[in-house]
C-alpha cells in the first residue's frame, strides 16, 4: 500500500464477504461490517475494485462496533478476471491471497468435463496457485463408466495433480477432501450441479449451503454472484464459494505462452526446432512427436489445440 494513511490500525483481519460498500472482515473469528477509507490505489495495479474477498487488512476500530479499512496487505496471488474484450486495461479481482484452488467435477449429472478442468488447470498456473482434481458422485459409477473414469482419473495424476474420488451422498472420500482443505484457504470451483455445496456441507453441516439449485434460480436469488465469499472452517481454514468462476473467461494468455501452463509439454518443448513453437503446424516439434509417441497424452494436447484455437481467435472464453 502506497497511497494508505499513515498505519495507526488497531486490529487486523481478513475480508471474508463484500457487498460493495460494506466488508465483512474477520477479525480473530468475530466478524466486523467495514468500510474502506477514502480510495486506495495499488501500485502498479489497474483493479476495478480496491479491496476485495480475501484480503488481509488493517482496520480502525469506530465507536459503533464497525470498522474503516486503512491498510491492505501486498496480496501473494489473486484470482481475477478481465473485463470483455482484449484492450480493456481493467481488471477484476475475484478473490485474493488463495493457498490452492480445487476443481470439482461429477461422474454423471453433469459428467465429467476434461476440457473444464485443462482450462482451469492452465489458468491457476497463470496464478501460481496449487490445484487439484476432486471427482465427486462416484457413487453413481457402473460398468458403463468405470474405465473412463479410471482413465481421466490416472490421466491427471500421471501429470502431476492430486485426485480425490468422492460421494457427497455416501461420504466417500470426503474425510480426504477435508484433510486437504485443513489450514487453508481453498478455491472451490466447478459447473452447476457437480455437488460443490452438497460436499462441502457435508464437510460443514452449518454451512448450510442451498443445494441443487438450477442455475436459473441461482442468478436470481444471488444478485450480485461476481464477488467471492469466503466460509471458515471449523476445523480450521476457509473455503471460497466463486460462482463467478464457474464460467471462467478467465485466461489471457498469449497464444504463443500456452503450452507453458500444459505443465507435461515442457520437458519436451525446449527440443522443438522453433523457440517460439506453438506445438500446431511447426515442423519438428518435439511436442507432436511427444503425442505421437504416447509421452503426451492426445486428449491433452486436443485440449491445448482447442484453447490455442479460442486464444487465436482473441475470444476470453476459452474451448466450450
Ligand atoms: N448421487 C449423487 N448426487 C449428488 C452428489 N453430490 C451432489 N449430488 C446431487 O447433485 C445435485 C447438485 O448438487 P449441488 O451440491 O447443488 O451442486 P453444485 O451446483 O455444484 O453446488 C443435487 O441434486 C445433489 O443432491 C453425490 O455425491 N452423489
Ligand atoms: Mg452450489
Ligand atoms: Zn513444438
């Protein structure tokens, strides 16, 4: 913070919920209602909103319970999203300060998306936040299923990300998911109806988060769905319920820096014959070869192709 008052803050806390002009700030597990003194500029930092979900902040005591944010901590990631179109400067800071971030995705009833979870993995490595893979309504699995599942299952794993197998109806799995939320603060983040709200309850019955709604009502009833709510846990940590995540025209990544966030290309991209390789039409790429050879699996590599595609096309909403 450059442009803050001089920092004599008396308590400090976390931004758990914004409505715009107010903050719900944890402060020691009491939550005090806020407001932002004056306008804060972040160095460097074109941002629609100044202070956001997630941030760590200094707050001044008032006489009447509530609080005037006077300070921001320097953030160490965010999770944020461009206005549309390509030359807009500003951007819109979802939520700040992320430990790791977690994609849930179902068997079934929505099945599962591979092209969802690729582009979320490219855009968390952007970030530099940790993410995972959690597989939820695995009570749901039959015959018919099982291999593919199997299959994406061991997929992910075999480049590196954690995957979880859950049933938020069986409880399956879930102890394993809690471990991994334990101390943190995770990003949770999925299509409509893979059981997102249904798991976490399950974590945290007092959540009490409104299940199977269809997304219609969702809109509705939630209003403003751009800003992030974080939820303490009790057995320590937050989650971050981001429905602005769920469709994510997130990525702004240039075509030629892609594969650089296809985190299995790597070893192989530095031996392809142009530098600046797009791993698509060039000649004697070590990627291509790479797939060819089963080292790079093809369903990945289609996936980079369609998102390099959307990019090219200079669309932020990358792939379908
Ligand atoms: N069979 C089965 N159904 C589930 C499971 N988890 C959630 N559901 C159902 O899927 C629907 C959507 O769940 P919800 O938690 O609202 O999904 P969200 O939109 O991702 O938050 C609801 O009808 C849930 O009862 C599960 O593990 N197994
Ligand atoms: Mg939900
Ligand atoms: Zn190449």
């Amino acid at each position: 913070m450059r442009d803050s008052p001089p920092k004599n803050h008396d308590e400090s806390g976390v931004v758990v919920r914004s409505t715009g002009s107010w903050y719900d700030v944890d402060v020691s597990g009491e939550k005090v209602s806020c407001r932002v003194r004056g306008k804060f500029r972040l160095a460097g930092v074109n941002q629609t909103n100044p202070v956001v979900v997630g941030d760590r902040v200094g707050l001044q005591m008032q006489e009447d319970g509530t609080g005037v944010i006077v300070s921001i901590e320097d953030r160490f990631n965010c999770i944020s999203r461009r206005a549309a179109g390509r030359k807009v400067g500003k951007e819109q800071v979802i939520v700040a300060n992320v430990d790791t971030a977690w994609i849930i995705q179902s068997v079934l009833l929505p099945k599962l998306n591979p092209g969802f979870i690729d582009r979320f993995i490219a855009m968390t490595d952007l970030y530099h936040i940790p993410v995972g893979v959690v597989i939820n309504k695995c009570d749901l699995i039959d015959e018919k299923i099982a291999d593919a599942i199997s299959f994406w299952s061991d997929l992910y794993k075999g480049i590196g990300y954690p995957v979880i197998h859950t049933s938020a109806s069986t409880g399956e799995g879930v102890d394993t998911f809690a471990a991994e939320l334990k101390n943190k603060t995770s990003a949770i983040v999925g299509p409509s109806g893979v059981g997102k709200s249904s798991l976490l309850n399950r974590i945290q019955p007092e959540l009490g988060l409104r299940v199977g709604d269809v997304s219609l009502r969702t809109q509705k009833g939630m209003h403003t769905t751009t800003f992030a709510a974080l939820y303490p846990l009790s057995f320590g940590g937050y989650v971050v319920d981001t429905p602005g995540l769920r469709e994510y025209g997130l990525i702004d990544i240039e075509p030629e820096t892609l594969s650089h966030h296809f985190v299995e290309f790597e070893s192989f991209s530095d031996a392809c014959k142009f530098p600046n390789c797009t791993h698509d039409h060039e000649p004697e790429c070590r990627v291509k070869e790479a797939v060819e050879s089963n080292e790079v699996s093809v369903e990945r590599y289609e996936s980079y192709l369609n998102m390099l595609f959307s990019l090219k096309q200079g669309e932020k909403d990358v792939g379908r």
